[in-house]
DNA sequence: ACCATCTCCGTATGCCGTAAAGTGATCCTG
DNA sequence: CAGGATCACTTTACGGCATACGGAGATGGT
C-alpha cells in the first residue's frame, strides 16, 4: 500500500526540507537562548542515509523505526527528536533520495534527445531507489530537489516552445510514463528476488495452470493470446522489458508532442 | 506501500480465481466422499463484497481481516477456511473489482473514440475502486476480469490495424496514463478528505510556508512558478484536474500513435 | 548551586497477520 | 444407531508495528 505523504505539521517538515541541505543560518530567529541539556548526537542526514540504506536494501516493508534505530546504534524513539513521525521521515528521505539532480539538460541535440535524457535518469532513479514509486504523487513533498526535477523538465519543455495547452499534460504524461514503467519493472524484479523464480518460470507455471483451468484461454482471449507469443523468450529480463516498453511509449509521446499540427479526433 | 501480489500457492489462487464465477461442476474428481462436518456458512463471493465495500469506503490501509470478519458476523479466521491469506484475498478482491467489463468497444465512431471510450472506463472504475491501484501490476494476478480488460484494449487496437512494433509500448503506455492519472486524483482526494483541508487549501498554505522559507524560490525555479502561476484559480478538483492531464496525454499519445509516418529523431 | 530544559530510553497500548490448538457439528462406516 | 473421522469455526497467543507517556540524566544560564 502506498504511504501518503505530508499529513504531519506541514510547517515542520517544510523547514526541514528546506534548511536541511541550505547553507543558511543555524535556527533563523527561534529563540535567543543557547539551549542546555545535552548535545544531540545525531542528525537528520544521518537518519535519513540509515534510513534511505534500509529501504534500499531490504525495501519499504522493512523500514521501521525501530530498524533505524538499530542501525544507528539507539532506539526507535530516540528518532523522534529529530522527525516528528515515521510519515515525515518518509517525505524527507523521499526529497533526499532526489539530490544531486542535473539542474538543466543540453539541447545541443534537440529537445527530443534532452526529454529521453531526463527521462532515463528518472528511470535510474526509480531502479536505484525502488521504494520512491511507494511514496505517494498526490500532494507532493515540495522540497527543493524534487522541485528540481520538474523544473528541468520544464526547462527542456521551455525550449522546446511547445504550445502552453500541451505543456501540462505533456508533464504529467511524461511522468506517468516513467513512474509506471520503472514501477511495473522495480515489482517484477522485487517479486522474482523475493520468491526465488524468475519471471520466466514464473509465467510458464502460471500458463501451464492456466491452461489446466481455462482450456478455452485462447479462444476467449485470443488477441492477449497472440501478443504473449510474440514475445521473443529472450527478454524475460523484466527491467529490460521495462526499459523498451518506457522508450517505445516515450517515442509515441514525442511523436505526439512534436507533431506540427496535432491532429483531431 | 504496494501490496505485492501473486505470492501465495499459485494453483489454489489460480483455482479460486477462475473458478469461482464459472458455472462449472461443484468441484471436479477431487474425492467421491460428501463431506463431513458442518456446512460453510459463507462463500467466497460474501467475503470479496464485504471486503471491496470496506477497501472502498474505508482505503486499504482500514482493510484488516479483522475488519472483514466483523462485517459478516465472525472472526478474522473464520476466513482462512476460504482464502489461503490476505494477500490472495486482495488478488481476488482486484479481479472481481472488474467484472462486468465490455467484451468489446464499437469502433464505429474510429479507434481514437474507442481507446478514449476504454480509458474512461478504467479511470472510472479507479475512482470507483482506488485501492485498485495500490495492488501490484507486475505480475498480474491473471484472473478472467483483468484479462478482459486487456483483451478488450487489444480488440481496439488490433481494428486500428497498428504497426506491430507500436502494439506493445502503446497498451503499457496507456495502461500508465490511466494509472498514473488516477492514482494523482483519487490519492488528492483521499489526502483532502483525510485531512479535512481542500487541496487549493493545502496549496495556499504550502505557498506560504515557502515563500518564507526560500524566498528566492521563484528565481530557483522560473518555470514551475509560472506553471503553477497559469493555472485557473477554478479548477482546483483533484479528480477534475487528474481527468483533464489524462485526456490531454492521451491526446498526444494517439496523436503520435496514428500519426502516419512516425517521426524519428 | 540551583533548576529549567533538553535528549534519550523503557514501557505500554492498541493495532496487524496468522500459527496452533481446542470445540463442536456433521457425515460415513460399523 | 454408536463411534470415529473430518471439517468449520473459535480462542488464544506470538511477534512486529508506530508512537504516547513518563522517567533519567546531562547540560547550560542564572
């Protein structure tokens, strides 16, 4: 199940998405006092590499409190110091995890090449860090470098001079299309490291019992029947596959967006 | 977080899946004997209702079997005797969500009209059933509903006569779009719901927080502010704003699709 | 030296999925 | 019709989760 972000003090994790990695001053004007008591012996980017590590190794199931904790040698309520919830965590890690983002992209090969650039480094992204496909879109964290992605993208769109009535839905598109790809092949991968078969095996088995239970399969779905035998055994590989169906869809959408005229209905 | 699915004993999945609504014999040559023992009190077909009505009132994060026990009057495990695990129950749940889909789209108003005409369909039935989308889609569960809702798709396509090469990256795009699109919607409306502020509430005060955390946003990030600044103050509807991104896309999408030539780079 | 204030931790509460073992109804066999 | 096998269902329990709460001890300002 998908976790929904931003639900905690909107105010508290907006500062800390934004001071976090800003060269800003210590604490704005808070409080005048130096504050006692002990010294912190954590700090947020700790936390959030711990945290980040974990999600990536073991995936977000395995993220708890508690795990990261344990990681950085103390409990899970000593976290609670420095990020006022798990959900809050989760939103930062998910800002963190988009840092180092090219602020634009090179147009010395046309705007198609410089799309299909940000669009392959997302997909990077999402392979790398499967669990940000988990965090939900709606509502976006609205930290400075998932802020980034889209303005690259935009810059590139910018360029591009494409017509303001497309510019959204070309956004969105372009999004929707990384996201579910990178996420169809992220599960696939995820499921076959998970249960041991690959995905090959995977779906001989479920043909053979299929066939055993539906006999009429090919009769009753004949053009799903006649586009699983196209398919070269070869690629199996569900990342590649994932990969081709992303730059196919890509290619039909930059057809479409760059299409002079952009045909009606 | 996604539920993954599929992990369970396949054949008994597969059996359940394919089975249930079929007007097959009781039970095929399992065994000649009639049974001792008390009778079941409930079938399968109880327990996906009470269970898709708690998913879609409730989310999936209220689904417990718990829940579900309580609905119809008994214990979580009471439901053991029925489904293997919570997990092959959301397998079920998210194949009988689709039952009663069109067998086949009339093409006589162009293949545009009916890829349109499937898409609406699926992002109704999304806002209808929004944890529909927080169910895996690599691996799919393979049942006689989900099928059809892509065989129906092929239909589409097949009468459009496509180039082969396109027939695969098209549907997986598609597929995206909708997806994608309905998971921004119904997660926005989830999220204002769940929190009782409006979205053009949360954006406001979002707005706020940051012009006073990073002043010098709209220098950082030129073309996200005047993306979000081109935006009528009217529309501010999640679902409405999540339906226009998909007709949009998929304008540009079947532009490039049953665009002629197909423009190269 | 005092004490307000802060970090950190131990404990507890109420969820979850489901394993294990018990309870009683139902049917087939003598 | 008695006895036992077999099944549906219940009770209880376990380990794991996020996090509320309150205590312990360190720190710095006065």
């Amino acid at each position: 199940m998908t976790l929904y972000g931003g639900q905690g003090d909107p105010a508290r994790t907006m500062a800390l998405l934004w001071r976090a990695h800003s060269p800003a001053g210590p604490d704005a004007p808070r409080a005048s006092r130096a504050a006692p008591g002990p010294k912190q012996g954590l700090t947020v980017d700790a936390i959030l590499d711990a945290a980040i590590a974990i999600a990536d190794a073991d995936g977000m199931d395995r993220l708890s409190m508690r795990a990261v904790g344990e990681r950085l040698g103390t409990s899970a309520m000593a976290l609670y110091t420095y990020v006022p919830s798990k959900r809050e965590l989760v939103d930062l890690m998910y800002d963190h995890a988009h840092a180092d983002w090219p602020q634009r992209y090179p147009l010395d090969s046309g705007p198609r090449a410089a799309v299909q650039a940000w669009a392959d480094d997302l997909w990077g992204r999402y392979l790398r860090h499967p669990w940000l496909l988990q965090v939900s879109y709606a509502r976006p964290v609205l930290g400075p470098h998932e802020q980034t992605v889209l303005e690259s993208l935009l810059g590139v769109l910018h360029a591009a001079e494409l017509p303001p009535d497309r510019l959204r839905p070309a956004v969105s598109a372009l999004l929707h299309l990384v996201r579910g790809a990178a996420q169809t092949a992220t599960e696939a991968r995820a499921a076959a490291a998970a249960t041991g078969t690959s995905d090959q095996q995977w779906w001989t088995e479920r043909s053979a019992l299929l066939s055993g239970l539906a006999p009429d399969f090919a009769q009753r779905f004949p053009r799903s029947t006649a586009l699983a035998g196209s398919s070269s055994t070869a690629d199996y590989d569900p990342v590649r596959q994932g990969k081709d169906a992303l730059d196919g869809g890509l290619r039909l959408l930059l057809d479409g967006l760059f299409a002079d005229g952009g045909a009606a209905a």
